[in-house]
C-alpha cells in the first residue's frame, strides 16, 4: 500500500490530510463540549437570579469562587463617595453611546465595593450634570455580583489619568481613587451591578442575562471543514490513482 502511495505521490497528501482532519474534529468536538458548559452556565443564571438576594460581604466573596460569585444577588449598604466615581465606557445602547458610572460604596464595616450605578448618555459624563443623581446619605442597594474578566487583545488600554475605562479594573480604580489605602483593602475581582430604580440617571439595570450560545454552530462549521477535506483528498486521489495518471506519475 505504502508504495502504491509513494507511486502516485500521495504520501504526503495524505499524511497532512489525517493532520488536518485531527486538527479539525478537535476544534468541533471542543465547541461541542463548550456548548454544554454554556447551556448548564445559562440554566444556572436563570436559577441564580432569581433567588432572594443576600447580604454583600466582601470577606465571603473571597471564599466563594469566581463560578459562584458571578450573577449572585445582593445587598449591599453604605455611602456613595460621588467624588471618585469612574466612567468606563459603553457601547451604544439603543443608538445611544455612552457611559457606565462606577462608584465606591463606603462601608464603615468593611472594604468600599465598586458599584456599577448604570448608564448616563455622553452629555450626562460629567459628574456636573446630574447633580439629581447624587444620592446622599446611607443608601440600599440592589443588585447583580460581577466578576471582572480579562479585557480581550482588541480591548483599548484605560486610562486612569483621564478618567476613561474600557473595562472595569476594579483594582485600577481602586488604586487612583484611594491612593494612600491600606492594600490590604483592595477589592475583590467583584463588583455590583445595581439594579434600576427609577428613571434617573444613572440608570441601572445594565446587566445583560441573555447569553447567546452559538456553539452549535460552530462545531458544525468545523466538523463541515472536515467533511471538505475528506472530499477535497478522495477527489485527488481518485484522480491520481487512475491508470493513465499513474503511469504519468511513475514516469516523472
């Protein structure tokens, strides 16, 4: 067999095809496996969101693992400290660009929790500009615990210096905004999205609980790729293994 092979010049062909067809059924058998992690992920927010919210304490959060933090109800009470609020920014929502407010809560009891009041249009950045949404005193919060990931390669760099954030470095405005803390108080990778109350601004609410699951699909392009492959080789080495074309093989 393996001479008939090198006769026709089909060794290599074929030794990258099983290469590439190994390749390719990794890929879509690793979508495959993704798109049952990303189903049970999606039950499980649907279960967790709906469960009666518990008393933020950022002691737990560091017990309790990145899994079981994410999208667990809370709440949380303290004071906003407006002054240190930071503006990371966001994608246009219903054609509208702008910002989500993140603000210190302040509690006597323990380390400030960054919350994500909600989102204000561009001409409402400034702190100046929506002087009705400086709460004041101790206030009650309601809302989503968020873990902060890694931004993604295309994700532009913060810059704290200014004030614009691309992705919420809770640990970055921590340090900008309480330069002189103890570090022992940094937060936690966790921070609150607030839920809405009312119709000012900020407006909270942000979190987006729709997960899109589009796994299936792509385990499909890939096992298709793999399909192709096999069909592209078995046309050339049917083509090759003609009789008129091993002869011109085996004479060149």
């Amino acid at each position: 067999m393996l001479s008939r092979l090198r006769q026709v010049g089909l060794v290599w062909p074929t030794i990258f095809t099983i290469v590439g067809l190994a390749v390719l059924v990794s890929l879509g058998n690793w979508q495959w496996q993704r798109m049952y992690l990303k189903e049970d992920l999606i039950d499980a927010i649907a279960v967790r969101t709906k469960a009666e919210p518990v008393a933020f304490d950022q002691r737990a959060m560091i017990d309790l693992p990145l899994s079981e933090r994410e999208y667990l109800p809370v709440v949380a009470r303290g004071v906003f400290d407006h002054s240190r609020e930071k503006h990371v920014y966001a994608a246009s929502k219903r054609g509208q660009s702008g910002w989500h407010i993140f603000t210190p809560l302040i509690r006597p009891d323990d380390r400030p929790v960054w919350v994500n009041r909600g989102f204000v249009p561009d001409r409402l950045k400034e702190l100046s500009q929506r002087k009705a949404g400086q709460t004041t005193g101790t206030v009650e919060i309601r809302g989503l615990v968020r873990v902060v990931k890694s931004p993604g390669y295309f994700v532009p760099d913060n810059d704290p210096a200014t004030n614009i954030w691309y992705w919420p470095d809770v640990f970055g405005m921590q340090r900008t905004a309480f330069p002189n803390a103890d570090p022992t108080q940094a937060p936690t990778r966790t921070y609150i999205d607030a839920e809405r109350s009312g119709d000012g601004w900020p407006r909270g609410g942000t979190t987006v609980l729709r997960l899109e699951n589009k796994h299936f699909g792509y385990a499909l392009t890939w096992f298709g790729l793999a399909l192709t492959l096999i069909g592209v080789f078995l046309a050339f080495a049917l083509q090759r293994l003609r009789p008129g074309d091993s002869a011109s093989a085996s004479q060149s």
